[in-house]
C-alpha cells in the first residue's frame, strides 16, 4: 500500500470520526430533549397545580369576607320591622285607624335614628303592602316596579341605587306583625363602602389579583365596581356561560384585550356574583422561572457531561487510530513483501506454463497421426489460455481478479485464430471476474470460436465473420454468444447432441449457473446466459 493510499485512509478514519461526533451529538441532543419532556411535564404540571390551589385559597378568603358582609347587612336590614313601636304605627294605619300624615310624623324620626345608629344603614323607605312608599328617611327610588319582595324573606335586590354618588345595596324585608301577620316592607340602603375595602384589601398589587362584584341583569352581569379600576368595566354574560350556585364557586377561562385570564367566579346571594381574576401569564410566573432553572440545570449537566464524554472518546479513538495507522504500515510493508512474492511466482507459471507449450508444440510438430495432432492443438490452445491469464495478472497489478475484455481481446488475437477466411469481432462488456472464472471464460471463448470455425466454413473460401457479444442483459445476466454468417449448425447440434467441445463448453457454463443454447436463426450460433449472481458461483 502506497503512503497516498495511506495518507487517504488516514484522512477518511478521521471523516468517519467527525461523522460519530455529529451523530453522537445529534443523538445526544434528542435524548436531552425527550428527556426534559419527561421530566419537566409532571413537574410543570405539579407546580401549576399549587399555584392555582393558592389563588384558589386567596379567591376563598375573599369571597368569605365579602360574604360576611351580606349576612351582616341582611341583618341590619332585619332589624328595621322589629321595631315594635314604629310597627304598631304600620298596623294602625293598615286598619285605618290613622292617617298618613300621622304615620310618617311619627315613625320618619324613628328611622333616621335607626340610619344614625349604624354606619352601614344610609336610609330606609317604607312601604305598604300595595307597593306604595309610606314614609322615607329623605332617600328615594323612583317607581317600586323593579323592587323584588318576599312576604317571609329578606331580598337583596338585583341593582344598586345611588346616594352621594355612591352606589349602595338594596335589601327588602317584610314587615310582619305577631298578631296581624304581614302589613308592609322595609326598604334598607346599605352602603358598599366597606365592601369595596374588603376587594381592595383583597387585591394583590404584586400578583394582579383583581375581584368584581356583579348583579345578573338579563344575560349580562353588571358591574358595580372593581378593585383594580376606578370604573367597572361591561361584563358580557357569555363571558361565563357556566354561572355557580348559592355558596359554591366555578373556575372559568377568558380572553380580555388577547390576555389570557383565570377567572374563579362565586355565588353570594341570588343575582349577586363576586368574581376574581387573573393574568395567566403572571399566575404562572413562578412555575415558568423554576422550569427555565431547572431545565437550564439539567441542560448545562447534560452538555458537561456529553464534553467529557468527548472527550474521553477522542482520546481513546485518536490512540486507536494512532495504532491502527502503525499496525497498517506494517500490513503495507508485508504487503508489498507478498506482492514481490506474488510477482515473482506467477512469472516462474508463466515461464513454466510457456515451457510445457512449448513442448506440446513441438510434439504436435514431430507427430504424423492428423487426429493426433487436432489433440495438441486443441491442449496447446488450452495452455495458452492459462498463459495469457497469468500474462495479465502479472501486468495489471492485481493477483485475484481479471478483466474479462483485455484477456479475451489478447486470447481471440493469438495466432490460433489467424485466418484469411475468418474476421473475428468482438464486442465485450468490461467485466472484472475471478482468475477461475476468467479460466472458464476464456477455454469457452476458445472452443466456441473453433466450433464457429469448424461448422461455418463450408465448401469454398467463402469469407466468414464471426461475432463475439459479452455482456449484461435487461434483467441483469451475464450473456454470452458467439455466432457467425457461415453454415448453419447441424440439426442433430441445435436438438442438443453436442460434440466434445460444445459438451465441454456446456460444462464450464453450468459450473458458472449458465445455460448452452445452439440456434442457427437469425444467424447460426451459440448463446450462453449466466446467472445474474456470477460471484456466488464463483466461490464453489
């Protein structure tokens, strides 16, 4: 092996190298990946769940402060009919035993002194039992036709009035006396001050927690203030289309200005909702920041760890080839020992092989018998044949193979086929077989030519070509044939009773997976197809 022959081998480990590294890194690179996935979705997940169970915990909180202060406004509002006093006036007037003047000049002052004693309670309007407003502590509510009343149960109203520009709750009770029964209504104004400080108090600057207290109007939900915003912004009520029952709550989603939200919404009293709210984006926050540490610290692992491995694997492969390249120059240096060697003994063949030729030659020279010497014809041929090939392989370099064109192109132009009357053309592929199968070839070519020769001559000198194809058919197999413009074949010939060539030349094919067949149309002559797979046979 030549040190460019070294030098490439040399060059082509090291693309090999670099072609592991890349593989190496690509297989790596997708590993990490699934790996991450494992790994961080339970994680993601496990971190999410806790930061929607603590904004679940605040929504709680939350909801149960704004809770309590509707029981305790129900009960401010309950305590307005059980003023006895003032509800004997209520009955006397219901059964006409006073005049309306008298009711309200007695019973106004007791009410602004019930609105005094509470700072929850900013005015209250009496009403009988028609609906009609009796006395007022100085608030009004314009027509009663939207006010709900229930004969047994106080009802906190579904919208708010306004006092000082401020919006208040409304809450109806009945007025029910132990002995007549129902004689009237309480409307209570309660303010929703303290309301709006428990949402304020409840909202979270550093998380955006924002909250909405809502009465249901129709389909949509009204706002009456937010504890982010100086004015309530307009709920659509397809905005939550699942809505909760009294005490129970809902987790919704919702888009607002293409900002995703966490929406957790929370029944109070009938129509009255408290919603709570957050950006996704920043409820998540936490969860994110610890996925991106995390995965940076499972990446920055992997990439150490694969760099080392690198490493560790280039220095182990660079001492495998600094190894395999001295083990290969010693395999060049006996190399090239074996091809002397090699050369030197097919040349002691060749000049042997030349010698027995020789011999024959002058055998067949000395001999007076014709059939006698057709023989040594026919075996100088053969050793001629063996001569030739040992001729090439010691000219070509190679001492296994053989091509199949120069061999048989140098065999065909011997002196054994020298003729005024034949014209040999010969039209082979270049085909690169074993030394014994280059044998095979060449004693076939040798004994197809002769038989050419022997039945297509004729009578006369009549001149004949002969035509030598070799090579690979459409469906891939080795043909080969052999044929002439000369006399046909005889007919005993074509039906398969060949002679000692022919059934010589049917041998060696068949030792090769071929086939003989014997035509004399279009032209006479003898065609031999192999088999696709020549190298197998070659091996037998």
């Amino acid at each position: 092996m030549s040190k460019s022959n070294n030098h490439a081998e040399w060059e082509r480990a090291q693309r090999s190298q670099l072609a592991i590294f890349k593989l190496g890194a690509a297989l790596f690179f997708s590993l990490l990946g699934v790996l991450l996935i494992i790994l961080i979705w339970p994680v993601q997940n496990s971190l999410k769940r806790g930061e929607r169970a603590e904004f679940s915990a605040s929504c709680s909180l939350l909801s149960d402060s704004v809770a309590d202060y509707y029981f305790q406004s129900k009960e401010i509002a309950l305590q307005l009919p059980s003023r006895s006093m003032i509800r004997n006036e209520l009955v006397k007037y219901t059964e006409g035993e006073i005049s309306r003047n008298r009711l309200v000049e007695y019973t106004r002052p007791k009410l602004i002194d019930a609105v005094d004693a509470s700072s929850l309670l900013l005015g209250v309007i009496r009403y009988s039992l028609s609906g009609e407003a009796l006395v007022d502590t100085g608030v009004s509510i314009g027509s009663s036709e939207n006010i709900l009343f229930d004969v047994s149960n106080p009802v906190v109203q579904r919208f708010t009035a306004e006092i000082d520009n401020e919006p208040v709750l409304l809450i109806s009770v009945p007025v029910i006396d132990p002995v007549v029964g129902l004689v009237g209504y309480d409307l209570a104004f309660l303010s929703l001050s303290p309301l709006k400080e428990i949402l304020l108090a409840g909202n979270s600057e550093e998380r955006e927690i924002h909250s909405f207290l809502a009465f249901e109007s129709g389909e949509d939900l009204i706002p009456v203030f937010t504890s982010g915003q100086q004015s309530a912004p307009s709920i659509s009520g397809s905005d939550f289309p699942e809505m909760p029952v009294l005490g129970q709550y809902v987790t919704l989603s919702r888009t607002v200005a293409d900002i995703p939200y966490e929406v957790q919404v929370f029944g109070l009293v009938p129509g009255w909702y408290l919603i709570v709210d957050m950006d996704r984006h920043l409820l998540f926050s936490e969860s994110r920041r610890y996925i991106m540490l995390f995965s940076g610290v499972v990446v920055v692992s992997g990439i150490g760890a694969f760099f080392l491995f690198l490493v560790a694997f280039r220095f182990l492969s660079d001492k495998v080839l600094r190894e395999t390249r001295v083990l290969d120059e010693m395999v060049s240096a006996r190399t090239k020992e074996l091809d002397l060697l090699l050369k030197e003994v097919h040349h002691r063949v060749k000049n042997d092989v030349q010698m027995i030729r020789a011999f024959i030659s002058l055998q067949k020279g000395n001999s007076k018998d014709p059939e006698a010497a057709e023989v040594f014809d026919r075996i100088e041929q053969f050793v001629t044949s063996v001569q030739r090939i040992y001729n090439t392989l010691h000219t070509s370099g190679t001492h296994s193979t053989v091509a199949v064109r120069g061999y048989l192109e140098d065999l065909l132009g011997s002196e054994h086929f020298e003729s005024g009357q034949f014209s040999i053309d010969a039209r082979i592929e270049d085909i690169v077989v074993s030394q014994q199968t280059a044998l095979y070839f060449g004693v076939i070519s040798n004994e197809l030519v002769i038989n050419a020769m022997k039945y297509s001559a004729g009578e006369g000198n009549t001149q004949v070509d002969i035509l030598i194809n070799l090579g690979t058919g459409k469906d891939g197999k080795i043909e080969y044939s052999v044929d002439n413009s000369g006399a046909p074949f005889p007919e005993k010939v074509v039906e398969g009773s060949y002679g000692f060539g022919l059934s010589l030349v049917e041998s060696l094919a068949a030792h090769l997976g071929g086939t003989v067949s014997v035509v004399n149309s279009p032209r006479p002559g003898v065609k031999i197809v192999f088999a696709s797979d020549l190298q197998r046979y070659e091996l037998l």
